[in-house]
C-alpha cells in the first residue's frame, strides 16, 4: 500500500490530530522528509493506542511510551521507561518541548554469548528473562 492507494475516507473514524497526521503523509513536504530519513533508515509512523474497550484509535498521551515486549505492545507511563535505559531501547521519539522525545520502545535482554566481546542485546522474547 502506497500514499497513492490508501482509500479516500479511511480516517474518516480517526480523532481530529490523528486524521490530519494521517492526511499529512500526501502533502510534498512530508514526502520528502520521508525521503530524507529513508536515507538514514528511519521512517514516519503515526503515534497512537486503543481504547480497551472498544479498540477506537486515540491519540497517545505526552506522559505514555508505547512499549513492545515478548512480541506484545502495552502503553506505560515515559517516566517509567525512560528510567530505565540499560532495559529499554528507544525505536521511536517525537519533537516535544523543544527535545527530541521517546514515545516507543522496546524492551531488551542481554545475550551472554561468551564468543562475542561486546555487550550482546537481543529484544525480549515470550519466556525470556
């Protein structure tokens, strides 16, 4: 799926910020600020959770990381996360208050692989400690 082939009126349903980050994708400036940071393989994704109850998309609160861990995502409160930088690896951050900051992360396990020198870290996995 392309900017060209998503549907007219799909985020018809989307909150008010949600619909005009959704619709910004289509305007040339973020295309090529797209561009720009495919070159360094970053990309643009759309910060949001759910309602638990009724699974409608919601914009993500200033004060919650989204945080993926044994392959499930939850949402935890940023001072939580970001706390903890030896067990957290940012993978997405948002221009807040004048800084560059983290709304995703993933949690990480070290390796103890006795062959590699370096500080092995792998992504948390179900069943990992």
């Amino acid at each position: 799926m392309t900017t060209n082939t998503v549907p007219q009126g799909i985020s018809r349903g989307l909150p008010h910020g949600l619909r005009t980050a959704h619709a910004a994708i289509q305007l040339p400036d973020v295309q090529e600020m797209l561009r720009r940071l495919s070159e360094h393989q970053l990309g643009i994704f759309m910060p949001h959770m759910h309602d638990e109850q009724s699974g409608e998309f919601q914009l993500l609160p200033d004060d919650v990381v989204q945080v993926e861990a044994g392959l499930e995502v939850s949402f935890r409160p940023r001072q939580e996360i970001t706390s903890q930088t030896d067990r957290f690896l940012p993978v997405a951050w948002l221009w807040r208050d004048g800084a560059s900051t983290p709304v995703a992360a993933c949690e990480m396990v070290s390796g103890d692989d006795p062959l590699d020198p370096g500080r092995t870290i792998k992504h948390k996995m179900p069943g990992s400690r």
